[in-house]
C-alpha cells in the first residue's frame, strides 16, 4: 500500500513516516504541497495523510484537488484546529 504523507513540519513527517513503514507500508513523504501534489499526479496513493496549515496549498486545498481528479482514495487530516466550521470543512471537501 503507498501512502503520500505530507507535513511542513520535518519531525511529525518523519515520525508519521516511521510508523507506518514499521507497518509495511510505502510511503511518499513530502514537506511541500507542490512536491505532494506532483506524486499525486504520477503515482498510484492508496491513502493520503495531509497536513491543514501547510504553506502553498494548504491540505483542505489538496485533498478538494484529489477529489476533482477523481480519486476516491482516503485523506487523513493532520491538524490543531478544533473548531467545529473547520471539521465540518475538512468532511464535505469534494469536487466541485
């Protein structure tokens, strides 16, 4: 299974990267959205866990992105935002 992991913040990546190949998994790790958004483009994601409060597009933008392109894998959102407008963002993002 190959998961896109993307956070601007090198230690949560890393650590989040460290578990899941302690799992198996095969992890694409970025710190950028356009990097993120580039192994969207070319590789086959399983799942995708992405940061919300990253620099660029932000991981609301991204996975309203994997929505449009038609990809029905899930998206895991990494965040401190605890309130309910943000949550209920982060649940109803879909192609437009």
């Amino acid at each position: 299974m190959n998961i896109l992991v993307l956070d601007d913040e090198k230690e949560i990546a890393d650590l989040v990267e460290l578990y899941l190949q302690n799992e198996n998994y095969h992890i694409y790790k970025f710190y950028k959205s356009e990097e993120a958004i580039n192994c969207i483009d070319t590789k086959k994601i399983d799942v995708a866990v992405l940061d919300v409060m990253i620099e660029g597009k932000d991981g609301f933008e991204i996975c309203r992105y994997i929505r449009e392109k038609g990809f029905k894998f899930p998206v895991i959102m990494l965040t401190a935002k605890i309130e309910d407008n943000d949550k209920i963002k982060g649940l109803t993002i879909r192609s437009r």
